[in-house]
C-alpha cells in the first residue's frame, strides 16, 4: 500500500471516528452532573453503613467485593502465565558466574544514586504499608499500596545489586505472598457467607468512622490484595530481570 | 470545565500524540511516562485520587521496568546476533 493510500485510509477512517465521537459525547451530563440512582445511594451510605470514609475503596472491597476477586485472580493469573513462559527452557542457561553478573551489572551506578537509593527504600516501603492500611480512610488501598511496597525492594536494583534484590526478596517467600494474598481475599469471602450469610457481607465489628480499625473487614481485605498485589510484581519484575540479566542463550560454538 | 481540568485534557491530548509520534523505542518508554503524569493529573483535577494512585504507581514504576528489560534482552539478542554472523 502506498503512502498516499494509507493516508487517505486514515482520514476517512479519523473522519468517522470523530463523528462518532462527537455525537457519543454530545448527549453525555456535563462534568459533576451525575444521575445514576445506583451512585447516589452508594454515595450517602458509605459512611453511615460501612463507616468508610474512603467511597471507592468500600465499593471495592464490600459493597461489590465479588467483582474484586475476579480483578484479583486476573493478575494472579497474569502471573502464572509469566513464569511459565519465562521458565528456564533446556537450550538456556543462567550466566555461570552470579559474583561476576553482581559486580558488572549496572556499573553505572553512581555514588549519588547508590545513597538516593539508600533513603527511597524505606521510604517506599514505610508509604506503601501507610497507604495499604489506610485505604478504607483516604484514597489507595491494597493495589496502590502493593506496587509502592514492591517498588521497595526494586530499589536495590537501582544501587546496582540485582542479585542481593533476589536475597532480599526470595521466590517462594514472594510466591506465598501472592498465593495467601490472593486465597486470603477470597478467604474473607467466604468469611461473610458462614458468619452472615452473603459473600463478601461484611462480618466484622464497623468501628468508629476515621478510625485505623475501622469500616469492618475492609482493612483486612486491603492487606491480603497488598500482599498479593506486592508478591505478583516481586515475581513479574523478577522473571523478567532473571531475562534481561542471567538468562543466556546456548554458546557452543 | 474549569481552566485546570480543560489544560489536563490537552496535556494529555498532546502526551498521547507524542507517544505515537515517537519512533525510538527507548524514548517512547520515557514519553510514555510522561503520557502517564499527565493521566495522573487528569484523574485527580477530575476528582478520582484513587485512579490517579493506581495510575501512577503504574506508569510511573510497573510498566516501565518491564519494557526496559524487555527492550535490553531484545538489543542483547539483536548484538548476539550480529557478532555470529560474521563468523
């Protein structure tokens, strides 16, 4: 296809979108105008009946807590299929000295990044475990706080030392970390279902609004999806720096 | 609309565009950062703090990582490659 083609494709192609665009958003309630009877309910009984001061993060680990464990299970099985097809395969090796990959890796990294690094981590870590189990009072929760918290440890890597990154974040503590994460979200679940009959219906005492324990079992459910959101990337970045970094093709010639 | 949400909106117009408009790989992963700041920002003028979280803690640290690595094995490859070759 010549150029000239391909640009006149596209222009018809932009010229019917744009219409349809245009005509979709033309009838949409302008910004702050919602009507939907289902939002304005939620809205004025977040506080009073689930005592969480933060909407979204009731919505998504009460009020529509079902919908959380299939979001759930999407990143537990996109990390499944990650590392099966990342697994070390026969015609593959790792480098095979792991002192020489630690030391020339990332050489580049200076003394300024190396103390940068030295102050991010706990940092990441003290913000990530603050945002985690207080997502049912401000804005986050487990997701938000399971990446930060993961980051933590991604920050040895910046200091040059992948391989002490491994020391610190093992592979079968991380894959315990996801596998309870997940099984204990959906563990709550069930919680609901013996202790007052609905899934995901809230069991635990609601405490007083504003409060760290408060808002029944939603602060629980918020450090199940951190660990096994923090867990899934850990194995994620991991499979994929073992990639970038060990993992050599055969070298027989 | 107020002025902070109609300058959200173009900022992430114009991010957008740069992301496709750039060819290099390596600087795409950078101007896609970017694209990512500047849908962080239009969440939360837009009053959804919670997505501008999810929103950054993905674009900012979750993807890059990944397409950065993934871009060193593939040029690692690509330089195996060509020292073979030659033989």
């Amino acid at each position: 296809m010549s150029r000239t083609v391909r640009l006149s494709l596209f222009a018809l192609a932009a010229a019917g979108f744009g219409l349809v665009l245009v005509l979709g958003f033309a009838d949409l309630p302008a910004f702050g105008h919602y009507h939907g009877v289902y939002g304005q309910i939620l809205d004025g009984v977040g506080v009073t009946l689930r005592h969480a001061t933060d909407l979204v993060t009731a919505l998504n680990f009460d009020i529509r807590g079902f919908d959380t464990v299939g979001e759930e299970f999407i990143l537990f099985a996109s990390v499944l299929g990650i590392m099966l097809i990342l697994r070390g395969l026969r015609e593959e090796h790792q480098e095979p000295s792991q002192h020489a990959a630690d030391e020339h890796m990332f050489a580049g990294a200076s003394e300024a990044l190396r103390a940068f690094a030295l102050v991010l981590i706990p940092l990441l870590l003290t913000v990530g475990v603050y945002i985690v189990v207080h997502g049912q009072i401000t804005p986050g929760g487990g997701f938000q706080g399971g990446v930060v918290l993961g980051a933590g440890p991604l920050g040895i890597f910046l200091t040059g030392r992948y391989l002490r990154m491994k020391v610190v974040t093992p592979r079968p503590a991380m894959e315990l970390a996801d596998a309870l994460g997940a099984g204990g979200y959906a563990l709550i679940g069930l919680g609901g279902l013996i202790f007052s009959g609905v899934f995901f219906k809230n069991f635990l005492p609601l405490g007083i609004p504003g409060h760290l324990l408060s808002a029944g079992h939603m602060d629980i459910a918020s450090v199940a999806v951190g660990l096994e959101v923090s867990g899934a990337f850990l194995i994620a970045w991991s499979e994929f720096m073992d990639q970038a970094i060990l993992v050599r093709g055969d070298q027989r010639e | 609309m107020t002025v902070l949400q109609i300058a959200a909106l173009s900022g992430v117009a114009l991010a957008a565009g740069g992301v496709v408009v750039t060819s290099d790989p390596l600087s795409q992963t950078l101007v896609l950062g970017v694209f990512g700041m500047s849908l962080t920002m239009l969440f939360f003028v837009f009053q959804a703090p919670d997505v501008a979280l999810s929103e950054i803690v993905v674009s900012t640290v979750g993807l890059p990582v990944m397409i950065l690595l993934a871009l060193r094995k593939v040029h690692e490859q690509r330089r195996e490659g060509e020292q073979e070759e030659p033989d």
